[in-house]
C-alpha cells in the first residue's frame, strides 16, 4: 500500500538558548506543500536565506551538524532532524531566528511534544522510499567506526558506543521500526565527559550550557576544589558526583541513554539523505563526521539506483515515435551532423532516442585511424540533439526555432562508444522551462552500459526571417 507524503497542519515554534553559541533563539516548524523536504530559513538574515536539509551542505561536524548554503548557516540541526523523521513527515519549512538550534533539555522530546500537538495532514503525493539494495558499508578503522546498512522493509537501528571509560563502558541500543522513536529515544539527552566540559568551558565553547541539557559523565578522580568551580560556574549551589559516576545534576532516564542518545544522533544526520529509508542500520562507536559520510555513501547508491531505472532496454522492432524523417522535421541538423535515428519516448518531462553508430560516420576517418572511438564530444551532441526534441515539442511551430547550448556540467564519460554500438540517450528535464531556458539531465547508454552523462542548459530562439528586397 502506498504511502502518502505528510506536512504539519500549522505552524508551531519553540524558543531556547543554542548550547554553543548562548544565543536565544525561537525555532518554528510551517506546513511545506509536496515534494519541498525539509530546509531551514534564517529569518533573522537579510533576504531570510533558505538552506536545504542535505548531507552535502554539511560543513562542520566538530560539536554538532551544521549546513551551510546560500552565504548562511544553522548548526546543531540534528536533534531537530531527529524528530522530523521520528513524527513521520516529509515536508516542513524550519525558520529559525540564529545561527544555531535551541538545545532545549538537549534531548528531541520537546521538538516532538509539538510537532505532535498540531498534528499532520496527508498530502496528494505518495512518499519515495530508498529501500537499502545491498549492504552499504563505511569503516574508519583508526577510530574503530563501523556503519553498515543492509536490506530490510522497514526502518530498523542498532547502536554501539564503546568509550573506554570505566564509568561508561560498552552500551547498545536499538530500535526495531522508526515508530519506537517517540517512546524509547526521543527523551535520551546528549552527554560529555567532565574533562570536555572543562576543555569547552576554558575555550568558551558551550555558552548556552547550564547542566540541565547534558548528562556529565565523570570517569576519573575529581575535587572537591574542582567540584566547588563547576558549581560557581554554573550557579549552582553545590555539584557531586552521583554513584552511577555522572554529575549529580540530574538522573538518568535509561542505564544506556547515552547509546540511546548516539542513536538520535545518527537517525538525525541520516535525514540528511533526503528520502525516507527502509534498512537496518547497525552503527559501531557512530559521530556526527561518519553519520554525514554513511549519508554521502547512501545518497550515492541512490542515484546509482535511479540511473538504472531511466535504462532504455532497445527493441530494434519496436516502432519508433519519431523516425529520422520526422526528426529532421524538428531538427535544423542534417547529414553529418545528425546523431538521432529514432525517438522511442517523448513527454512533458523527458524524451528517449537512439543513435545508431556504424563504421560509415564521417568522424571516424580521423578518430582514430586503426582504432575507431566515437568522440565523447560528439555522444554529448548526440544526447543534445534527443534533448532538443524535448525542447522543441513546447513550441507549436519547432521548424522555425534552433535550440542553443548555454552551458554543459558534470559530463562523464563512463566507457568507449565503437562502431556497432547503439547508444539510447534519455534526457529529463532538471525543472521547468522558463522564458526559454531549459536545464536537463542526459544519460547515455549501450545495453545496461552508462557511456555518457551530463547536465546541460540551452535556450529556444526563434529563426529570424530575412527579408525580402524592396522593390
């Protein structure tokens, strides 16, 4: 059964302090239509920049996730991330008026306790899911990190945290669907040990910290003079170390919450990917640093994943929507310059066509003698040509415009096109076309083989008529 994407029914803010920069700052989740995801906006910037909520707008992971895009930033967006996912949504809009989300009580339990009291509504569109194909795999083996995702048709985590401390130990956690979220990991609040917090607080790192958003583990001999400087710091009237080897300043609410906790973590910096997945996900000593590159490795398999479903596999016999007279109908390009035989494809959003490539092609007498190689800037004209089919399907009259490259990106060439092969070309539009300007996605392929692919940008213009002499 399919599954329909959610946004929030209205808008719902938090406030709090930013745990590193002491900044007081109001959070607010807004409804997003279909297809928006999740990103953040700086409300309190000129121009109330938006940054999408994607792995590769991580900049820095040292104390927490923070993104980066359009000249502004938000960090410690995880445990914000975190509750997204565990309310089970796809699109919100997160304004926020500070560089840095508010820690709350350092857990994402408030995040939920809101989201949950406005509820979500049901949107047209049916959510993607990313099922895990394979085992992925990353490893950091100087700091014993391993993540792996395997297959599985749900959403499952298991985590390891394993410090070397006397106080902490070796702690696992583990959910086994995402909807245990709420319940078992949602409350689990981040922890550090005392001789960071000492670091931190000699390097002003932790301006909004005041003991009630953090557990402070103690794993080695302190103080009563030690003890007596925290307390002052923090304005507290005495801090002791409670029997569990944490700072007396709170109880905690799992014996494993701070593996608990690194599971909120990853569940968070995960969204990152974009999509929601279905996979088990089994993460060893897990920091912000490998949940972003574990996130990189899964947003790569998914375009390697969307690319085989664009694969044409070609029917020789199969008609053609357009055969090459009906091309050069459209097209401008003629004999030797027409690398488009057929068109098996054709829709608002993206077209398919063939090119034959035989021995006969002009460019081989040259390219090479003894060793024929269809050149790679010719594949990318060929896939130009497919392309402007589209383009010029959105005018009612293509023999009277030409289509113009404005700019190629990305272009890989993945393997030799020779003479016998037949290269199936498929071209989707990257958004709308507007005054004139399309952005479109190529790929070419011979069998199940990617040989070419790029991003290209052109314009429509209109042939200009000459006139005829006066008379």
């Amino acid at each position: 059964m399919n599954v329909r994407q959610k946004t929030i029914k209205k808008e719902a803010s938090v406030s709090g302090v930013g745990l590193h920069t002491g900044a007081n700052v109001t959070l607010t989740f807004c409804p997003a239509p279909e297809n928006y995801g999740f990103k953040f906006q700086r409300i309190d910037l000129e121009g109330h920049p938006i940054i999408d909520a994607d792995a590769d707008n991580v900049t820095d992971t040292s104390r927490g996730t923070t993104i980066t895009q359009n000249g502004a930033s938000v960090s410690t967006i995880e445990h914000v991330m975190a509750s997204l996912i565990g309310m089970d949504l796809d699109n919100v809009l997160i304004k926020v008026n500070g560089p840095e989300a508010p820690i709350m009580d350092g857990s994402s339990i408030q995040f939920i306790d809101i989201l949950e009291e406005v509820g979500n509504v049901e949107q047209d569109t049916d959510r993607e899911y990313f099922t895990i194909p394979h085992n992925i795999t990353y490893t950091e083996p100087d700091r014993g990190v391993e993540i792996v995702a395997m297959p599985l048709d749900d959403y499952r985590f298991t985590c390891m945290i394993d410090y070397n401390s006397p106080v902490l130990g070796s702690q696992h956690a583990g959910i086994s669907t995402i909807a245990e979220f709420k319940k078992e990991i949602a409350s689990c609040r981040t922890f550090c040990f005392l001789h960071e917090l000492e670091y931190q607080l000699q390097h002003n790192l932790i301006k909004g910290g005041d003991l009630n958003n953090a557990i402070v583990i103690v794993d080695k001999a302190v103080t009563q003079e030690e003890l007596d400087h925290l307390a002052k710091l923090f304005n507290r009237k005495d801090i002791d170390v409670a029997p569990q080897g944490i700072l007396n300043n709170m109880e905690l609410r799992y014996q494993n919450e701070p593996a608990r906790h690194k599971l909120l973590d990853m569940i968070g910096d995960l969204a990152l990917v974009g999509m929601h997945l279905k996979g088990h996900i089994m993460a060893a000593r897990p920091g912000h640093a490998a949940n972003v590159a574990f996130a990189k490795k899964i947003k790569a398999a998914i375009k390697r994943e969307k690319n085989k479903k664009t694969q044409k596999v070609y029917d020789p016999s199969a008609p053609p929507l357009y055969d090459v007279m009906q091309i050069m109908e459209i097209l401008p390009h003629r004999q030797p310059f027409l690398f488009v035989d057929k068109i098996l494809e054709l829709s608002k959003n993206h077209v398919v066509g063939v090119k034959n490539v035989t021995m006969n092609e002009e460019f081989f007498k040259g390219h090479f003698p003894g060793s024929p190689v269809m050149p790679g800037v010719i594949q990318v004209e060929a896939m130009a040509q497919v392309g402007g089919i589209l383009v010029l399907s959105t005018v009612p009259d293509p023999s009277n415009y030409l289509t113009y490259f404005l700019k190629i990106d990305n272009v890989r060439f993945r393997a030799q096109v020779l003479p016998g092969d037949t290269i199936v070309f498929r071209c989707d539009l990257l958004e709308p076309i507007r005054r004139g300007i399309a952005q479109m996605k190529g790929v070419g392929m011979v069998g199940e083989k990617v040989v070419v692919e790029a991003e290209m940008m052109a314009q429509i213009a209109k042939v200009k008529q000459t006139e005829p002499n006066a008379s």
